[in-house]
C-alpha cells in the first residue's frame, strides 16, 4: 500500500475537514451498492451520528475505522436496517425509492456480522444457518440442507476448521463462533453488501488469512465489504479506501493513508503501536505470585511483573489462565495467591452484567475493600466507579446502562474493574479486543503503572506486537510451553517461528 495521504472525502464539520483533507467531497456514482446522505442518531442526549455522508461502491473492501464511540457500530446497524436514522436516507443500487428499513436491507443482499455475536449457544451450528436463511425451504429434510449450506462455506472459507455442523454452539470456542457467524453471513443469497464489524479480534492469524483471501474472491465477484476494525494494519492492506469516522461524523475517506495518517485523521495527537515503548523498564524481579507446574516448563510470575502468554490462539492459552483463575490451595501443580481478578476473553457471556449500569460493573468486584461490616460505603463506591471512568476515559456517566457503551467502552469497564480491585494478581484474556489504538497505549501505560506497584499481570493477547510490553513471555503450542522469551529475543518474529516449534522450552 502507498503511504502517502490521497483523501477522496472530506467530513461536513469545517474543523474536522482541516484536520483529514481539503478536497472537495465525492458524491457516490453509479456503481454505489449503499450510500447515506446527512444521517443523524441521537440517543437521549447523546449524539451518536452527526449528519454522515458515507458510500460503498461495487466490488470494494472500504475499510471503516475510528476511536470507541466515534458512531461506526450506529451507523452499521442503519446501513443493515436495524435502526432508523433520525434524519437523513439511505439508499441501495438494488432498492431505489424505497423505505430503508430491515426488509429492504435483505432485498439489497445486505448483511452483517456484529461485533457481538449473535447465535444461540443452545442450537447447533446448523440450526443457527437455518434460523438466519432467508431463502424458503420445504419443511421436510430442512436439517440436512442447513448442514451442507454452511458446512460448504465453513469448508471453503476456513479450511481445516475443525467445527462439527451438529455440535451446540455453546461448546464452541470464541474463535469457532466467530467463523460460525461469518459464514452463516456468506450463506446469503445474491450478497451485495457485507458488513463485519471486527471479524478477525477473534480469530487466529491462520484464520484471519483464509478470512481475508476469501473477502477479496467475493469482491472480485461483484460483492462489497464493509470492514469495520482497530487493527490498523489489516485495514490497511486489505482495504480499497479507508473512510475514518470522528465524533459522530466522517472525517475523511482515504486511499493509500498510512497508520499515522489514520490516526491524525480520528482526532488524537496519538503515537502508532510501534513508536510505544517496546517493553516495560526493567525492574528488580519480585517474590513468585503464582506458578504451573507440569505443562512442559514451569511457568511462574512474579510481583511487578507483567508476563505474556503468546503462540497459535487455541493451545492453551485460556486454559493457563482458567487454571490460575480457580486454583484452590489444594489444587495441584498450582499455586495462586488468594487476591486474583479476572478479565475473561467473550465479555458478553462472562464478563459485563446486562442488567447493570457502568458503576455497578466497574465496582461489583471492589466491594468488599469499600465495605465495614459488609455494608457497602456508597460514597466510596461514587468515587471509585468516577475515578476509573476518567482514568480510561470511558464513554458513559456512571449511571448509564453498560449495554448502551460501544463494545470497546464496554470493554474498558472490564479492565476497570479488575484493577478496581486490591488483587495481587490480574489475568487478563485478550482484554483489548475491539479497542482502539490510542485507547490501548492508555492501557499499556496502565497495566506498567500497576506492574509498577507491586501487582502480577499475566495476559494473553491474539496480536503479537503486543507482547513487546511484557517482561517475559511464554510461547505454547498444544498446550505446552515451548519458549520463555525475554528481552532482546522478546520479538513478534520470534513469537512466530516458536508457534511451529515442537521441542521444549528453552
């Protein structure tokens, strides 16, 4: 991809055009599959979308991109119908003149892919492909036909899946029902817009591939894609145009945009992942908090350390921090201290409580350290949920429901509450899927500040580059350690070429 800056669109807001471009905009042309013109949402007070002006043209990948908040999620469920904007229209190649609503989004062959999974974990693969297929079946024999359908794309898209269309979707791992739902999607009849809203956060890097070598086939074909994601770097490379959204609004639409350019265009004086401090400074290795014994090599962490779990997603990764997790002073072959908190990996199934606002989630595992006699001392618990809601600048009073929050929001409420608490020891799972850039280097420098104060910080993280902020990092493969890297050899190559390796660790 070209690194220099070439805008083809500009945002309606005068101060959002200075910083992204000074070209005129570009209206959509004939080859537009979707197109929004001035589309507005308010929720209550809150000013989700600011009058977007936003077009895919035919057989495109037009990668969408933006911090926690900036209204991309909005906007995707008006574009597949699932909301109505307060002004504004949008519009389809394939359905002219028409109310824009669900019905009419299925017409045009849209379809998306929540960030959110939507699939019923008591169902089967199978039936979970039939309850979303649209075309018309007999009655007789439908099981059979929802098990070739999506076992066939299953097949094609992701070679070696290793999912069994009978089996619940309950019992899969996050990753699987992330394929699982990206390929019900594909199921669709005459597809002409697919939306994905952070397909790959899930996903393996193997995975991902066989994702990405598939969207540029359907574009070949005709079909467009909508990708919404904070890896910078896949939007980049796979992309046609890149449109970056701010405050509601889009602030530019780019081809051939670097990561510096993208993040200048989303409104922060912001550094790329690269230029961050590659690792935590080196600090006099504290007392052992927690430790395995038996998976290979040992594994330990110590006070003040920050140590990384790396390798293929699926060898035990999440296993490692599940044993951690619930180890009891009787369980063997490990040993936790009693003060652990957890930030589990799918945060709609383990991790936030629906029914609660943001104070309430960020707090719920702090409340015995804000308790005398078990009564929960509420002006301690005000300043607590006030003090992380600034310190990770999340989008939300105190008081809104945690189900109003964008995902990374959401996301960030987890990791609040985990460093809310008094725990020696924090296990964090993947915790900064679906969370923007800048959002994360907030979160580096938070998780080294913590480090820094005596806490043990095990983390397991799907990117690579990541583990360049640990100490240490142990490499599995099949559930086993096979590398302890540290320092000089701590590199997002060497992670690589250790994911393969079949010895021991050394």
């Amino acid at each position: 991809m070209p690194t220099t800056m070439k805008p083809t669109t500009t945002s309606v807001g005068e101060e959002r055009a200075a910083d992204a471009a000074t070209a005129p905009a570009t209206a959509p042309g004939q080859a537009a599959t979707i197109a929004a013109r001035g589309v507005t949402k308010r929720y209550g007070s809150t000013r989700a979308l600011t009058g977007v002006d936003l077009h895919v043209e035919r057989g495109e990948i037009l990668g969408l991109v933006g911090h926690n908040g900036a209204g991309k999620s909005t906007l995707m469920r008006i574009l597949a119908g699932r909301e109505q904007p307060d002004a504004g229209a949008v519009t389809a190649r394939d359905a002219a003149g028409t109310t824009w609503d669900a019905r009419s989004a299925a017409a045009a062959g849209v379809r998306m892919v929540y960030q959110e999974l939507a699939l019923c974990a008591d169902l089967t693969v199978a039936e979970n492909a039939y309850l979303s297929d649209r075309r018309r079946s007999a009655s007789f024999g439908w099981m059979g036909r929802a098990e070739r359908r999506i076992g066939e794309v299953l097949d094609t898209v992701f070679p070696g899946h290793g999912i069994a269309v009978v089996r619940r979707v309950g019992e899969l791992t996050l990753a699987q029902r992330q394929m699982v739902e990206i390929a019900r999607a594909l199921c669709t009849e005459r597809l002409g817009l697919l939306i994905l809203d952070e397909p790959t956060e899930s996903l393996g890097v193997d995975a991902a591939g066989q994702l990405y070598a598939h969207l540029h086939r359907l574009t070949a074909d005709g079909v467009s894609v909508l990708l919404i994601s904070h890896r910078m770097a896949e939007v980049i490379a796979h992309s046609d145009r890149v449109a970056v959204m701010r405050d509601g609004a889009v602030a530019g639409v780019f081809t051939g945009a670097d990561e510096r350019t993208l993040l200048h265009a989303m409104g922060g004086e912001v550094h790329a992942a690269a230029e961050v401090e590659a690792a935590a400074e080196a600090r006099e290795a504290g007392e052992v908090v927690a430790a395995i014994r038996g998976d290979g090599a040992p594994f330990t962490v110590r006070s003040g350390e920050i140590v990384g779990l790396a390798g293929l997603a699926g060898q035990g990764q999440e296993r490692m921090l599940t044993r951690l997790w619930s180890a009891g002073p009787l369980t063997r072959g490990v040993s936790a201290p009693r003060r652990r908190a957890y930030v589990p990996g799918d945060r709609q199934t383990s991790g936030i409580l629906p029914l609660w606002s943001v104070a309430q989630n960020l707090t719920v595992a702090a409340l015995r350290s804000i308790s005398t006699a078990g009564v929960v001392n509420g002006r301690a618990k005000r300043e607590l949920a006030a003090r992380w809601i600034d310190a990770l600048r999340i989008r939300g009073a105190a008081g809104t429901p945690i189900t109003a929050l964008s995902g990374g929001n959401q996301q960030k409420v987890l990791v609040a509450r985990a460093f809310a608490t008094d725990a020696s020891l924090v296990l964090l799972d993947d915790p900064f899927r679906g969370v923007d850039v800048a959002t994360k280097n907030e979160l580096y420098t938070l998780m080294k500040a913590e480090a820094a104060a005596g806490r043990a910080i095990v983390w397991y993280s799907t990117e690579n580059a990541e583990m360049a902020h640990c100490d240490r990092v142990y490499v599995l493969r099949a559930g086993r350690i096979v590398s302890e890297l540290a320092g000089d050899s701590n590199t997002e190559e060497r992670i690589i070429a250790d994911s393969f390796e079949e010895g021991t660790a050394r």
